[in-house]
C-alpha cells in the first residue's frame, strides 16, 4: 500500500476562503481571462432561458474516466477524493481509499471514510446540458464531466448535501452552512465562465442578490481548452 500526498493544505485553505480559486472563464467569449470581484463575474455571465432539458440524459456525459495520471489505478472519482483530502487515505490496489478525512464545505461536516462522500460537479451535468452543452461533442462533455484542471469544478463533499442539491441551480439550492454562501457563488460562476454556459433569469437573478451580499469575492477564470 501506498499514502499519497495530497494538497491538504490547499483544501484547507479552500475550506475557509469565500473566493473561487483557480476558477476558468467565458471559452470562446468576450470576457477576458483574469480576475473579476463577484458582482464584475456575474454580470458577465451570458442570460438566455435553458433548452433541451426534455433531451438530456447522464450518459451523454462519460464520467469517472481514467483521470489525470493514466498510470495509477484511479478514475477521476479517486483522483478528486485523494487531492482534497484534509488528511490522506492509504491508496490500496484498485484505487481503495482507506483512513483519511476530508472537509465538506457545503455542511461544514468532517467525514473521515470515503465511501460517505459524492463528487459533486459544481455545476450538474443537466444544469450544464440546458445551459449549453446539449451543443458540445461528446469529447467536450467529457472533459466537462472529468475537469480537474480547475480546482473548483469537482468538489468531495457529503452525500447528503450533494443528493439534495441535485441538478438545481442558486436560484433553487444553496449549500446549508451560512459560511459556504460566498464561496459557492463565486465557484459556481467561475464554472459558468470557464465553460462558457447561460445562466436562465432566476440564476441570473439569485447570482447578482449574492453578489450583492459578497461584492468583495473573487472569481479568478481562464477559458477551458
């Protein structure tokens, strides 16, 4: 067996911070890459009413691919898990995680087995798919499904908080601890960006009301390749 070191200090940095780190941008759009305060990101945010919802269906997103390191045993699921470890697991054959512990910001909840934690995409698969991606390639909504090129896009966070946030957008679903307010917002519009998706009025709506109530967030973004 052998103990992976992760970015344990990154993630627990990410716990308390209010600011979306590494966040991408508006891919092939006018908003240039860079750093914007919350209410700057928002409003560059393309609106538009979502379509094809009544078309989408999960397997058009293949996710848990083999991940970033084509040599370990892992899918993207336990490259996320091993990375935003708080304290690392023991990686056994297969990609068996065992110990560690983890931090979910959504419910400020510790979880110490990784069996009690979903893989939330910050911005769900059907959320993405009426927000634009009924359009992309299937190479594209793979990349989409497995990013880990921004920190942002795949959260480890309870199964709990992840199954009642479901494919709902800010305007529906906002994480239950007060503290998660302003970082989720600036995440989610920096996952937004980077992939080039709409926001439908509500969103647009609820987002610019967070942005109200966290004007000094930041959202760093780059466009996704």
């Amino acid at each position: 067996m052998i103990t992976y070191l992760t970015r344990a200090a990154a993630a627990a940095t990410l716990a308390l911070a209010s600011l979306a780190v590494t966040a991408p941008a508006h891919a092939g759009g006018d908003t240039p890459a860079g750093l914007l305060t919350l209410p700057g990101a928002v409003a560059a945010l393309p609106v538009a009413e979502e379509a094809q919802n009544d078309t989408y269906s999960r397997d058009f997103f293949r996710h848990w691919n083999r991940g970033l390191n084509l040599t370990d045993a892992c899918s993207t699921r336990g490259e996320v898990l091993i990375s935003e470890a708080v304290e690392a697991p023991v990686v056994g054959a297969n990609c068996a995680l065992t110990g560690g512990a983890w931090w979910s910001y959504y419910d400020e909840a510790e979880v110490r087995s990784a069996s009690g934690l979903d893989i939330d995409h910050m911005v769900p698969l059907k959320e993405a798919w009426g927000s634009g991606a009924w359009e992309w390639t299937a190479e594209r909504r793979e990349a989409y499904a497995n990013d880990q090129n921004a920190a942002v896009s795949l959260i480890a966070v309870t199964a709990r908080s992840n199954r009642a946030k479901a494919d709902k957008d800010p305007a529906q679903w906002m994480p239950p601890a007060p503290s998660a307010r302003c970082r989720y917002a600036t995440e989610w519009t920096a996952t937004k960006l980077r992939w080039n998706l709409s926001v439908d009025p509500a969103e647009a709506g609820a987002l610019q009301a967070l942005a109200a109530e966290c004007p000094d967030a930041i959202v760093q973004f780059e466009p996704a390749e």
